[in-house]
C-alpha cells in the first residue's frame, strides 16, 4: 500500500551498474554544495547504492568503490560467468565495501529520522513480479541494498526479504518517477544512466533466455517482458508530466562511452567529470526563478497548463 505522507520534493535515480558513475559525479557536486532540498529518495540498483553514500555525507565514497573495487576482475570476470559463477559478484564487493569503506549508517538513519526524510530502495518480487519500495533502518540497508543490486543471471545467487525471494529493482521498475508521483509529489528530480532520449527495445531473444532460466518463476519472467514497455512509459511521463507535475531532469550525454559493465578508468573517470559538472551546473540554475527546470544538456519545459511563458515539450540545448 503507498505511503500517504506527502512529499514537497523527489529525488529518483535510475540504476545502470557501471553507468551510474555519471550519477556519483552528480552526488559529489550536490554534497560539495551542500545541496539537499529533498524529502523523498527512490534509488534503485547502483543508483540507490549511490543515493545512499550522498545520505550519508560520503561524497567520495561512490567513486572511489568503483576505481578501488569494481574494475578488478574479483568483481566482473566473464570467465567466471562462462564457467557458471557470478558476472558480477556482489557477495565480495559487500565483503570489501563493508570492511574497507562501510556506509555510515548512523548518520543515514538519523538525517532521515531528524529531517522528517523518507528514503525507499526499489526491489522485484520473484514471486510475484511486483515492484517492492523497501524502507531501510540500520539493520537492512546493506541488504537491501545489495537485493536491489542483484541483476538476475549475472549475479547467481538468490536473496531474500523476510523470507520473499527479490531481485533486481530495475526488473519491475528501472526509473519510479510515477511512484514518487503517486507518493503526493508533485517535484521531482530524476538522475538517469541513460540519455534522455534513449528507448528501451524489447528483445524476444533476451527475454526468451531469461523465460528459460526462470522458468520456476512464471511472475517474474512476464514482469521481465514488460520490462521495455514499463520503462519507455516511464520516460514519456518524465517528458511530458500530467498537468500541475515538475520533473527535472539530469541525463547523461549520448557520447558518454560507458556501459554496465565497463571497467576502462579512463571512461569511468570521464564519466565522473561529467555528473560532477551537471551537478554544479543544476545546483547553480536550481534557484533561478524560471518555469522550467534545468536538465543535462536541454531545459524540459513543464506540462503544466498554468505554464503560459513556455512551449510544452519544447527542449533548449546548452
């Protein structure tokens, strides 16, 4: 059932794995500034591990997780995955974030606690295919965490939520704009790992393995096949916002050459510099007294009919 706490501000980032350095470079900014408006965060995958770093104060700490620990091939091998093991393996990654550069729990849970924030990590239900948007305390967030980051196949093993097997939080829902919407937020901000006009493209051949391998999971494989579709509504709702909806927008440019999986540093530091300076580009425009919301790149006008001063869908390139 959705919260019926109201919310004046959102936060959503969208997951992507390696991609979503783009969004650690967007966090160091805002933390360096000292900018934190929100009073609602929905990350998913490594965009909530993400999100929580920046709650916690940690603006380093997400970059440097990804040059210390998810370049090496204890983390992605993919001759381990040829031979049955983990593409990506999360069970070490915890082991070694946890003891080298453990989150600061404490603080998370008492900024949220203090500040009358609320922060939600999206998982999948493999049971029944539907969206969960888990509430951590200091006792389940490395969990929880590590659920929503558990890409199905590349990560083997199974995990579970009070005794309900989970999954990736991208499978039921990659980008939860609507969610925070439904939540009573009426302003939101959306980070994404993608460009802000990439579609999503369903792949029967995908979609048929994934069928196959999770065949005892009959929900979780027709959730899978909505997946394109799910995600492409959620981006045309970011790109066109019922009447009386702010949604801003941060998204990566096309040329960025980074992928899930890439291990390169040379992208992945790109790609850093990149966030860093849309973060202090936003942070700089945020207060402008304008009708649209500053974006990566482009300024979204809103689809609110109040708006006169500004086209609907119209986009200004920087």
């Amino acid at each position: 059932m959705v919260d019926q706490q109201k919310h004046q501000l959102a936060l959503v980032v969208e997951g992507g794995g390696m991609r979503c350095i783009f969004a650690a470079g967007i966090f160091n900014a805002f933390g360096a500034a000292g900018f934190d408006p929100f009073d609602l965060y929905i990350g998913v995958s490594a965009g909530a591990c993400h999100l929580a770093s920046h709650l916690a104060g940690q603006n380093d700490r997400n970059v440097d997780i990804t040059l210390r620990y998810s370049m090496t091939p204890e983390f992605i091998s993919l001759r381990r995955f040829l031979t049955g093991g983990h593409l990506m393996d999360l069970d070490w990654m915890w082991e070694q974030t946890i003891s080298h550069c453990r989150l600061d729990l404490a603080c998370i849970d008492e900024k949220l606690r203090t500040q009358n924030k609320e922060y939600l990590i999206a998982a999948t239900s493999m049971e029944t295919g539907e969206a969960h948007y888990l509430r951590p305390d200091e006792n389940t967030m490395e969990h929880y965490l590590k659920v929503t980051s558990a890409v199905p196949i590349l990560y083997r093993n199974i995990l579970e939520i009070n005794g309900e097997k989970m999954t990736d939080g991208g499978i039921a829902d990659a980008i939860p704009v609507r969610e925070a919407h439904r939540r009573g937020t009426n302003d939101i901000i959306v980070i994404r790992s993608r460009p802000s006009d990439y579609v999503k493209k369903h792949s029967a051949f995908i979609v048929a393995i994934f069928s196959w391998y999770f065949r005892k999971y009959p929900l979780l494989a027709d959730r899978f096949r909505q997946r394109a579709a799910n995600y492409n509504a959620s981006v045309a709702f970011i790109r066109k916002p019922p009447a009386g909806v702010k949604i801003s927008e941060i998204a990566p440019p096309a040329s960025l050459a980074v992928g899930r999986t890439t291990t390169d540093e040379a992208s992945l530091r790109a790609a850093y510099q990149t966030g860093i300076d849309s973060g202090n580009r936003f942070v700089k425009m945020y207060q402008v007294k304008d009708s649209c919301r500053p974006t990566l790149g482009t300024v979204d006008c809103l689809a609110d009919k109040r708006l006169k001063d500004c086209t609907e869908g119209e986009h200004q390139l920087y």
